[in-house]
C-alpha cells in the first residue's frame, strides 16, 4: 500500500452533530475508543488476517473518502488487554438537508464491525448506537454482508455477486452459461476485441463513467476520487481497458483484496454491447486476468434486484446474494429510500438524463458528496 498524504481537517459543522472522542469499557476488559490515525496500522494489520474485513475497511479508504469528500472519520477501535481484538470503519456524512448519517462505509458497499468475537462485535456496535443517539443524526447505516441478527432495522435492497474463479483461465469461458458464452467468443473471435491493463486508463474510465450516469439519470463522482484511489492504494486498484483495435469501447476499475478480485467502477461508450458485446467480453476477459495473477474470488459488487446490472450479472452465471445492511433510526423515521427503485425518484432521473452533459458533470461534483 502506498502512503497517504496528511489528511486535511474534516469540515466541522457548527452544531455540534459530528462525533467527540468516546470510551467505552465493556465486559470482558473490552475498551471502545474513537479510532485516530496512528490505530491505523495495526488496524490493518489485524484486517487483513479476518475472514469479515473487505477492501472498505481499509483506512486507505477513510483517508479517499476524507480527501475527496471532506466526510469526517468516526471509527470505533476495540482494545483488549493493549492490543486490538476489533474495529467499526465509520464516517459522519452530510445529508443534503444538513442532517449528518454516520454510515460504515460511504461509497463501498460493505461495512460493518470486524470483531475477534462476540462480545466485541456486540461491544462495537453497542457503542455505534449510542453515538449516534447522542450526535443526533439521521441514521447509523451499517453495511454488512453477512446477517448479524435482528437487533437492528434491516434492509433487501441490495445482492451481492460473487463467485470462485477456476484454476486454469480457459475455464472462465467453459463456465460461463451458453448464451454469455457465445456472446463473449463472438466479442474475441469475431470483433477482435482486446483488453489492456494500465492507471493511465483512468481518463477514458471517467468518461465513459460519467457518460452512463447521465444517460440512467444519476449523478456521477468526481474525477478527484479515482485518481486518489489510484494514489493511495496503487498496485492493488488496477484499470482496464476494453479495445476494438485502437479505439476505447469499455472500462473497469477493479481492486485487489487478498484472493479477491473486486470489479467496481466501470463504463461503456454507447452501443458497444448491442454491436460488439463489449461488457460481456469484458468481464470474461478481466476473470481471466484475475486468475492469471492468482486471485481465488471474483466479486461482481452490488446491485439491486431490479436494476439491468443485476439481470445481466445473473446473465453471466453469477448466484444473488442479499446484502444484510442495518439501520439505527435516529431523527429519520424510515429508512432511506433516494435509489432508482423508489418510483419518487422517477422524475428527478427523467430530468437529469436531460440535462446538458457538461451541466450534469458539474453538479454532480457537488452533489456526490450528499450520496455516500
């Protein structure tokens, strides 16, 4: 991993809403404390060696997410017996209407407490709630992947896509299901599409990046954020580029997470699929690198359930798995429901995709920092 700059001061607000430092003592001899910078290391350290921890449990990702965005760090770090024995990765984020969440983890689709046992976990977010209740927020919005059990409010909004990769990278093409298959061989064989790997792909991602959002009425991130992905984690975020001869058809920004291969961002220029099948050649192509540089796991990321990525996921042969995301309701009285799946919103996307293209880039600049 390579190293952060210093931080900057996060953005305080006047009334007082963002965490202070806090201490628990628990059962056990458990301590909970505010997380600070120098945890950040051995907090690492003891991510990488849990099975729960995930790419966004990072600090490298508090530190983006802190630059980009200016979202105040709230991490909660368990203490037994002066070592770390658990962690919550959490963020007080702005709403759009000047109420703060604190969600664990803005902008990664996975979160939630990475404990040695129970009882910390228990500890961890026992500690969460309260401060929550005591900062006044919205809402705690804990993005788990495995089910903790009831005693939060839970959400089936979301799956999650993952998957073993083979040994051998001719087996991504055999494994695929028939009509993927031949979709995929027909974008090879066919079109002559190739796929190339470099950070300097990054420029041709946004735009196509930027360019999807537009078209399914959503606002897009800025460009700041990839390119301090691409700094502060360097080897392990890699950018692929799908080609037909010399022209740019598709992107996808993945990262490296132990035996995991994690595809996250991604664009595509208009028509692509329809005449060349660029995304499907691209995830087959991108598989095989996976496994060419010994990756175990493919993670497709997060969909909803009636969402065209979520159908075409299923399409390349890849099984549903809900998400198990947990609220503490504060101030809100319901959960939150700003996504293309509330019909609310239907209006508010009809008029965004009309929206000049250099208009919509540039609001959304502003407005990604209220959709973490």
């Amino acid at each position: 991993m390579t190293s952060a700059p210093n931080e900057p001061s996060p953005k305080r607000s006047p009334d007082s809403s963002e965490p202070s430092s806090v201490l628990l003592r628990g059962a056990g001899g458990i301590e909970v404390r505010a997380g600070k910078r120098a945890d950040d290391e051995e907090r690492d350290a003891f991510a990488a060696a849990h099975p729960n921890a995930t790419f966004f449990h990072r600090a490298g990702w508090r530190r983006v997410v802190r630059r980009v965005f200016g979202h105040a760090p709230a991490d909660l770090v368990a203490w037994r017996g002066g070592a770390i024995v658990g962690f919550l990765p959490m963020m007080s984020c702005r709403g759009a209407f000047g109420r703060r969440n604190l969600i664990s983890m803005p902008y990664g689709v996975y979160g939630g407490p990475v404990a040695a046992d129970e009882a910390v976990e228990q500890a961890l977010v026992e500690e969460a709630v309260r401060l929550a209740d005591q900062s006044r927020v919205g809402h705690l919005e804990l993005r788990y992947m495995r089910d903790p059990g009831p005693d939060l409010v839970g959400s089936s909004l979301y799956y999650t896509f993952i998957k073993d990769l083979p040994d051998d990278p001719a087996d991504v093409l055999a494994r695929m299901p028939k009509k993927a298959r031949a979709e995929a061989r027909k974008a090879r064989d066919r079109h002559g599409l190739e796929l190339s790997e470099g950070a300097w792909y990054v420029e041709d991602l946004y735009r196509m990046f930027v360019k999807n959002k537009h078209q399914l009425g959503s606002p897009a991130l800025p460009p700041r954020h990839f390119r301090e992905l691409l700094a502060e984690f360097g080897k392990d975020v890699r950018v692929h580029l799908v080609r037909k001869e010399r022209e740019p058809l598709a992107a996808v920004m993945s990262f490296c997470a132990g035996d995991t291969l994690i595809a996250y961002y991604s664009g595509t220029e208009s028509g692509v699929d329809r005449e060349y099948s660029a995304s499907n050649f691209m995830y087959l192509s991108l598989q095989e690198w996976g496994v060419e540089h010994g990756f175990k796991r493919f993670d497709f990321g997060r969909s909803r359930r009636d969402a065209g990525a979520f159908k075409f996921k299923t399409h390349q042969g890849f099984e549903p798995t809900p998400l198990n995301y947990r609220y503490h309701l504060v101030q809100d009285r319901r959960l939150p429901a700003f996504t293309p799946s509330n019909p609310k919103t239907r209006v508010l996307r009809e008029t965004w995709s009309r929206m000049p293209a250099w208009c919509a880039r540039r609001l959304s600049d502003r407005l990604a920092t209220y959709l973490p």
